[in-house]
C-alpha cells in the first residue's frame, strides 16, 4: 500500500510521508509540529516500531490532516462534530465491512446451527 492510497486528499492541505532518522522514540507515540513552511506546517510524527506499523502511522497522520481540516473549516466546532475518515474509509468501515448479513433456516433452533 502506497502513500497516497492511505492518505486523503485535503484542499489546501499537502499531506506526504518521509521517513525522519532518529534514535528512537521516548514514547509510544510522540506529534511534533516543528515549523510553518509555505502556508503550513510541518508535523513528525515518532513512534516505537515495536508497537506501530508504517501504515498504521500514515492511517492516522491522513485522520490527523483530516481533522485539521475540519478545525480551519469549522473553528467553532466541537471536536466531536469533526471527521477523521475520508468518505472513501467511512464508506469502507461502515457499508463494506459491515455487510455480514446471512440467511439462516428459519425451522432450525439456534444449538442446531
């Protein structure tokens, strides 16, 4: 899985991953918002690679660029009300995985299934 397939599309918002060199992370998971740069800013995310994966790190950083979104559009907003799924991941989540619908025989009681 690619970058680009994790991470959503945000209007105004550049979103990319590159991995940062460190010598390891002092928490579980550490956000740093390093540095504004051309109209944004700069966010690293540090993680234990014994805990995380990449694609789950790039997962988040995508509902992380969505939630933010979501602030600058409705600064007024409770945090609740925001999204941090893409329509293509809530689509996803709560219609695909979610089809789990199967017929069982009416006449049978449940011990016998």
């Amino acid at each position: 899985m690619q970058p680009a397939d994790i991470l959503p599309a945000v209007e105004g918002l550049q979103l990319e991953v590159s991995p940062v060199g460190s010598d390891g992370a002092k928490f579980d998971l550490t956000v740093f918002t390093v540095e504004e740069r051309d109209g944004g800013m700069l966010c690293i995310f540090e993680y234990a690679t014994d805990l995380f994966e990449a694609a789950t790190i790039e997962r988040l950083s995508g509902h992380f660029g969505m939630l933010l979104e979501g602030i600058v559009a409705a600064p007024d907003a409770r945090i609740g009300e925001l999204a941090l799924l893409s329509e293509a991941e809530r689509e996803r989540l709560v219609v695909e995985w979610n089809a789990t619908r199967a017929d069982y025989p009416a006449e049978k009681c449940l011990h016998e299934l």
